[in-house]
C-alpha cells in the first residue's frame, strides 16, 4: 500500500484528523483560484487566527468552523468542506474580525457559487427559489395567516394582491434572464 503522509487540517473534525488519511489524489490544486473567480479573496493570505470561528454566531452549532473551512481551501481539500457553507448565515462578523482582510463570509458565498455549479444544491434552497418565482417570496404564504388578517380587516397579504403579479412577473423574467433557474433546476416554475 503507498505510503502517505498524514495532514493535519486544524481541528476540522476529530474522524478527520485520526482517521483520515488525505493524499494528492483528493487534492483540488487549483481551488485557491477557483475561490478567487467567484468573488472571494485569497484564501493563502488567511493567518489562520481564528478570530472568524470566534465570532461566528453558528459555530457551537456546526462541526466546519469558519477557520477550518478557510484552512481546507488553503490545502484545496474541495469535497471536504463544498457540503458544509450552507450554514453560514453571511453576517459578516467574520468580516469585521479578520486581522488579513479577508472576509470569510464571501469565502463561504465563492463556496456557494461552486457547489451550485457542480450541483450540490440542498433541497431547501431549491424550495426557496421555487417560492420566490411563485409568489414572490422565498416563504410560501400561510392561508390561515390571511383568515386572520381577514378577521383583523386587514387586507391579504401583497401575494395575494392581484397588484403583485407585475412584480412577481418581474422577478420571474430577472430569475430566466440571468439563468438562475436553469442553474437551481427550476427552469419548469419559469414560464417567460
Ligand atoms: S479571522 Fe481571517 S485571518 Fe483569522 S482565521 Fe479567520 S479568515 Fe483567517
Ligand atoms: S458570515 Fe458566516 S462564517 Fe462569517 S460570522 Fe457570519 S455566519 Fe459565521
């Protein structure tokens, strides 16, 4: 069996940093570049301080930390980490923190980018943009909120509105123009 070198990624997950062992062949060389096309800053300038994952208002909650993933871009361990930005809420106090200047949270957005156009969408993402070109939101409107609404003598909530279909009109043909839906799969929820 080839014999090869353990790396060690920084705290990235315990069955990571024990078990694994990560060789050239899962190596994405060029993902520092990659990162950089779809708007996020040089990944090699990261001091690896760990400011970002301390300020993160998600990090108790995910196994990724902001510091880890950025540390996993630096190593190009791409299939590692592209399952996990998701969760970033892009609050950009990871930005204000960063001693490099390198704002993790349009790192995590380039991550976004990527996964998107290697297919990695989660279903809930695809949900939102399906809502958004129905109704103009990326929630789909609650009946029993209107019943209430209606009880109250409020008017139906703007999707309801027959005004609103102008505007959800507009944002179906911004949707096809820019090919988001082809890009997310919702292509057949567009009709322009
Ligand atoms: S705060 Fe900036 S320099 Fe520090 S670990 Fe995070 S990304 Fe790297
Ligand atoms: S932008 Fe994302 S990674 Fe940065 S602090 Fe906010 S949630 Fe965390």
């Amino acid at each position: 069996m080839k014999e090869v070198e353990k790396v060690f990624i920084g705290g990235l997950k315990e069955e990571l940093m024990e078990d694994k062992v990560i060789d050239e062949s899962q190596l994405a060389p060029g993902f520092a570049e990659e990162i950089k096309k779809y708007g996020g800053k040089d990944v090699m300038t990261c001091l690896q301080c760990g400011n970002c994952t301390g300020v993160c208002p998600i990090s108790l909650k995910i196994d990724y930390k902001t510091r880890n993933i950025i540390k996993c871009c630096q190593f190009g361990l791409k299939k590692y980490i592209l399952s996990t930005r998701w969760v970033c809420a892009t609050c950009y106090r990871c930005y204000e923190h960063c001693p490099a200047d390198l704002n993790p949270a349009e790192i995590m957005i380039a991550l976004r980018h990527i996964a998107v156009r290697e297919g990695i969408i989660p279903p809930f993402v695809k949900t939102a943009a399906t809502n958004l070109v129905k109704y103009g939101q990326s929630v789909r409107p609650d009946e029993e909120i209107d019943k209430i609404r209606r009880e109250l003598g409020l008017k139906p909530v703007h999707t309801h509105d027959p005004s609103f279909k102008s505007v959800i009109r507009e944002i179906q043909v911004l949707v096809h123009a820019s090919k988001y839906d082809k890009l997310i799969g919702i292509q057949e929820e567009v009709k322009v």
